[in-house]
C-alpha cells in the first residue's frame, strides 16, 4: 500500500535508480528534462534538502515553504511529491501548489494517482486555500490523466518558455475543502 514518509536513507539507492532511469528517459526522448523532478544525490543531500524547503530562512529568495515527501510501497520507492504551502505569481502561472515524480520503473501501474490523492490530503493539512493548482506540460498526457482522475478541472493552457525552451502548461485546480 503506497502511503506518504518523510526522506529515509533507507531508500536513497533506489532514489538515485529512479534520477538515473529519468535521466536516461530524457536522453530517449521519452521525458523532457524540464519534468526531472529527482535530483543526483552523488551532489545534493536529498533528505536535507527536503527539511530545509520547510525552513523559510534557508529558502532562496522569491522561494516558498514547501512539504515533500518519499511515496513507498513496502521497500520499494515510488516516487516523490512537493507540495507549496502557498504560490508566488511564477508558481501561479505554470508551477502550482503540487509536483510530483514517479520512479519510471512503476509508470503506467496508477503509482501517479495513488501519489497525488495522498498528497492532496496532506495539501488540506498545509494549503490554506480551498483548492490546489496543479500543473503538468500540454504533452505529458500520463500526468494529465492522474490530475483529471484526482479530479482536476482545467482551467487553461498557458505558453512559456524557460532555459528548455518553449511549452505550453495545463493548469488544473482541485478542490481540496
């Protein structure tokens, strides 16, 4: 049963599987590097960095408290949620209060939903507002699919660009009260 844990050493080795199967995803073509939500944990303390998004003052600026999460099943890691206390006008137009990451070991076996409504019930705790904006890119269909199953009302599709270059955002919002 998935359920939702703090960072535990216990499964960092299959956190750095699930960075290097993303990676390789990307270099496929299969995944856009812009959706890369793990990070190389031979360069960054993944469980200190998760206790200090909850600490404003170790935050870089324009940055907002955030909650994240291990999601796992038994021994085996799933994935990893983010969920922003609040949204800052970036935030707002293409990030949103949530963001997740499926190990891709365990795509397509409904992880992605799973991890979402689990973390929607953590937002209720965090977010104060009624409902949650969640984002995903115009081709992640995968992605769409597990905000619509989460009950995810589109709201609208946006263009931008960042250092990846152009692409258009869905922005779905889910009440959560």
């Amino acid at each position: 049963m998935l359920r939702l844990i703090d960072g535990d050493e216990k499964y960092l080795e299959q956190y750095k599987e699930a960075y290097l199967l993303s990676f390789n995803k990307i270099k496929n073509g299969e995944m856009n590097q812009r959706n890369l939500i793990f990070n190389d944990i031979d360069s960054v303390d993944i469980i200190q960095k998760m206790k200090d998004h909850r600490d404003k003052t170790k935050l870089k600026p324009n940055r907002v408290v955030s909650y994240d999460y291990f999601g796992v099943d038994d021994d085996k890691f799933i994935g990893v949620i983010h969920i922003r206390v609040e949204l800052t006008p970036a935030l707002l137009s293409i990030g949103g209060h949530i963001g997740y990451g499926i190990n891709p070991k365990y795509w397509r076996q409904g992880y992605g939903t799973e991890l979402l409504r689990l973390g929607l019930i953590k937002a209720k705790e965090l977010v104060k507002e009624d409902k949650v904006l969640v984002t995903c890119d115009d081709d992640n269909i995968g992605s769409a699919k597990v905000i619509e199953n989460n009950g995810g009302v589109l709201e609208n599709k946006v263009s931008n660009s960042d250092e990846y270059g152009e692409v258009v955002t869905r922005r779905y919002w889910i009440k959560i009260r």
